[in-house]
C-alpha cells in the first residue's frame, strides 16, 4: 500500500507513550521499516537532522505511523509533507 506524501499531521501528547520491547520509538522505526535510520529530517523541505520517531496522523491513512523527524518539524502544528521514499512505520506500541 502507498501512503500519500501529503496531508500528514503531529500527533500531540504522545511524549509519554513508550515501546518499551524496542526502547524508543525512533528504534521501533527501524525495527518495523528494517531500514537504517537516516540522517535528514523527512518533512518536505527540512534540511534538519532527524533526532526521533515522531508519532504522525494522516485523515486519508488508518492509524498511526512513525516517521523520523527533527526536534523543530516534530513540533508543527500545521499539516506538512514528508519526502517521497521515506518509510512510515505502524505506531502499535509493542
């Protein structure tokens, strides 16, 4: 299934869930994606460093995902847009 790149949100009041089996959500994203973590940011137009597994929403997608993000994208209230390539993991605390 793809995923729109468009229309994704921050889901606020998640900075106290935990998955506790990985140890962080940004080692959740690597485990479920089997990807290596990346160094950008995946917001649409960010050059920041990715710094965590930021808990985002999409109205066109069922639940939520895990994307890395930096500190500052992951603190957008409005909708934004994450680069085309980027894996979303499932946000299923474990």
């Amino acid at each position: 299934m793809s995923l729109p790149n468009n229309g994704w949100k921050n889901k606020s009041g998640t900075a106290k869930r935990s998955c506790s089996p990985c140890g962080s959500w940004k080692d959740h994203w690597v485990s479920k994606t089997k990807q290596s973590w990346p160094t950008p940011c995946s917001a649409g137009g960010c050059v920041g460093t990715a710094s965590v597994g930021a808990h985002v929403f999409n109205s066109n997608v069922t639940g939520e995902r895990i994307v890395p993000l930096c500190y500052s994208c992951n603190g957008i209230d409005s909708e934004f847009s994450i680069k085309g390539g980027v894996h979303l993991a499932h946000a299923v605390e474990c």
